[in-house]
C-alpha cells in the first residue's frame, strides 16, 4: 500500500474514531513508517496517533519523529508520561532530545524519569557537543573474562532487551578496562563450559570519549564495523557507538560542507523548518563579506580604465575569464575539500597535490587556449595580438585558479579551520581579482597600453 493511501486510511481511522482497529493497524507497521506519517500529519493528528500506539512501539516511534515532534508530543503529555518515554529510549536518543528541550520542561522530565536514566542522560550530557561521547549509548552487554559461555548468555538473556545492541558483547575488568569483545554467534556455537577469556578477541579497536564524530565514521568505514566502543584516557569502558549513530552524523556532516561551501553559515534545522529571518541571518554575512571583497575587481578595472579605452574589445572578455578562472578554481577546490574530509590526503602531501593540479591546470588551460584562439580568429575575428592577450591570459588564470584551490583548503585544514569555507564563492572571488590583473597586465605588455 503506498504511503499516500495509508495516511488517507489513517486519518479516516482517526476522524471516525475506530481507535482500536488504528490500533491493529499500527501493529502491523514498521516504527519507522508509522513515525514519517506522524511527521506529515497535523500536531493534534500526529498525538492522537501516539497516544494510540501500543505501549512496546511508542518509545521506538518516538526516537523516529523529528525533533519538533518529539518535543510537541513531550510537552503534551502528562509528567508520568512523558517520563516513562524517556526511560524507554536509549540513553543516546533520549539526551538529543533533550538538548534540544527548554531547561524548564527538561528539569520537570528528568524528574519523572527513572534514577539510572537521569545518571545515563548526565552522563552523556557533559561530553562537548560533536565528540563521540556525546553520541554514544551506554546500553550494552558487558561480560567477564571468567564468565562461561552459559553464563554469558543468560546475561545477554537479562539485559538484551535494555541493550543497543547485543551482536558484539564487551569484556571488561572488574574496573571497567575493555580487555577483549566477543560476537554472540561465538557464544552460540562453543561449548557451555568454555571460558569467555579464552574465546574473545583481544585486539579492540575502540574510540575515544573526546574524539571528534566526524573521525569517529571515518573509523566505522575504514573498519568497516556496525558498533564500536567508546573508552576514556584510562581505557575504561563508557559506551558504545552503533551504525545508525554514524549515518545520521554522516548526513550531518555532508549538510554542513555544503552549506558552507555555498557560504552559508550552517544550521542545524532542516529546511521546510527554518525561518525566514534565520535563513537570511545564515546568508547575509558571506553575502556581505563576498560582495566586499568583490569591490576589489571593480578597482582593478578603474586602475586600468585607460587600457581599456583604447582597446574596448578587451572588456568583452573578462566575463569569460573570470568564470572560467572561478569554475577551474572550484573544480580543485571541490576535489581537495574531499579527499581532505575522507582523510585521503593531509597538509603534507600539499607539494604533490599542488604538483598534480598544475600538471592539469597546464592541460586544461592549453586546451581552452587552443579552442578559444581559434574562435576568437575565425568567429569574433579579432587580431592576432589580442587573441594571444586573451588566450595566453587563461592559460596563466587556469593555473593560477587550479593552485588557489588546491592549496587555500589545505591551509586552511592545517590551521584548523574547516576547508569547506575555501570552496566555490571565496575561490571565485580571489580568482576573479587575480584574473584581472593578470589579463591588464599581459595585454599591457603585449600591446605596449599606457595604464
């Protein structure tokens, strides 16, 4: 049944007040589909649907709501109620919640909420935002190296259900250090009697609590792994990060660099979300500090007001030049920015990445060159002199742009500012400055212009 014809169901469901075969209806769903039809619904709508769900789905349909529905359904509710969702999350899902909530209703929550969930959530609560223990969970299977295999699983059969995940169980002193990890299907297919000791993997690949989310996925695709712990400086067990986890960093982490490399400053709000006033005050600033920088063009070519009236045709191409230079610039820029944030090239291979953008800008450049003097001869049916000034100028912008754009992101990394801010709007203003000069200077030069 496709998604449009559900809601219709629902929504006469709920307009005829047939709550219990909604009821059987939800039953039936995924969590996840039930949770992206509450977000298209109207609030009203989308609480009776929760207060209808039967209580094993809620907290799972809850921690799949978007933030603005979570908090609408969270202050709808009674004290109790809402406290009893909150015990029901992971402690992950439950602390964005509420970083997101006013301190009032986040104090009247906490309060309600169980003792270790209220521990859980303070926990995590104190990390800085972005870093791994600020996105991990504290729910997972820990075991002892003296623990059998009977043993082990009775434990999982105890705390599974409270757990993230039970796929890979955790090996911890009685001082919480992580010694080893131990998959279930192990536990499944040894002996009752065998020795968690001498079974688990000893060679713990594991996150810390400080490091940044950004790098904690890069770790989860090098390794390739569904879960990883998270441990402090002393190696002590805290929590867990799991894939899910990591997907949604992913996409945040995506949004921001192409926010930024748009020049926009980044939000943290979807778009169907954000209002008016806080796309304009996330725009504004670059706009201004573009259009700033940009003036600089403008003085450049009054500099050189009196080359260009003797040869007016020259102005008919620096529109040409300098989005060509721009777009060339970007080209590199783009590239580098990636293979920076996917880790495959640092500061130190920046004289073999400026190496391998010349090789190309030289390429690139000449080629254009050679395109472009055959129709500046044959169509435009311009001088010779002159369509050397113009095309011999965009060899040189071409390299010049490929260069700025390799190298600008890569400094900017090593001085620890995000490389996407050096992308597309501020090469392009750079490059269009150095453009013109380099074009004033050469058709100077070549055609002997007084400046």
């Amino acid at each position: 049944m496709e998604e449009n014809t559900i809601i219709d169901v629902i929504r006469e469901l709920l307009e005829s007040k047939q709550y219990t075969k909604l009821r059987q209806t939800f039953a039936e769903m995924n969590t996840a589909d039930i949770a992206a039809i509450m977000d298209d619904m109207e609030n009203e709508d989308s609480l009776k649907m929760f207060r209808i769900l039967p209580k094993d789905m809620a907290a799972d349909v809850f921690a799949n709501l978007e933030i603005e529905d979570q908090q609408y359904i969270i202050q709808s509710l009674s004290d109790k109620e809402a406290g009893n969702i909150i015990d029901n999350l992971m402690a992950d899902d439950a602390t964005d919640l509420l970083e997101e909530m006013p301190a009032s209703i986040v104090k009247k929550i906490l309060a309600n909420a169980r003792p270790d969930t209220r521990a859980d959530i303070n926990h995590l609560l104190r990390y800085p935002e972005d870093s791994a223990g600020s996105i991990m969970t504290v729910e997972y299977v820990d075991l002892k190296e003296y623990m059998t295999v009977e043993q082990a699983i009775a434990r999982i059969k105890k705390i599974g259900l409270d757990s993230e995940t039970v796929n890979t169980c955790y090996v911890v002193t009685n001082q919480r250090i992580l010694v080893g990890t131990v998959a279930l299907r192990y536990l499944l297919i040894k002996d009752d009697d065998e020795k968690i000791g001498d079974i688990m993997n000893t060679h713990v690949i594991s996150i810390n609590t400080m490091t940044d989310q950004e790098e904690a996925a890069n770790m989860f695709k090098k390794y390739d792994f569904t879960v990883m712990p998270v441990v402090d400086n002393e190696n002590r067990m805290i929590g867990i990060i799991t894939i899910d986890d990591v997907v949604d960093i992913i996409e945040e982490e995506a949004t921001e660099d192409i926010e930024k490399m748009a020049a926009i400053i980044p939000s943290d709000k979807p778009y169907s979300r954000i209002g008016i006033l806080d796309v304009y005050k996330n725009r504004m600033p670059w706009l201004l500090f573009l259009m700033i920088s940009a003036t600089f063009t403008g003085a450049i070519i009054t500099k050189f007001s009196d080359a260009l009236s003797a040869y007016v045709v020259l102005t008919a191409y620096i529109p040409m030049l300098m989005d060509t230079g721009g777009n060339a610039g970007s080209q590199a820029s783009v590239s580098i920015i990636r293979s920076l944030s996917l880790g495959e090239i640092e500061f130190a291979d920046l004289f073999k990445v400026w190496w391998k953008e010349a090789r190309v800008a030289v390429l690139c450049g000449v080629t254009l060159s050679v395109a472009n003097f055959v129709k500046l001869l044959v169509i435009d049916r311009l001088a010779i002199p002159v369509a050397a000034v113009v095309c011999l100028t965009l060899v040189i912008v071409v390299i010049i742009a490929k260069s700025i754009g390799c190298l600008l992101p890569m400094c900017a990394d090593k001085l620890g500012f995000d490389p996407a801010v050096m992308a597309s709007p501020m090469i392009t203003t750079i490059v269009d400055a150095i453009s013109l000069l380099a074009y004033f200077t050469i058709a100077t030069q070549l055609l002997h212009l007084a400046v």
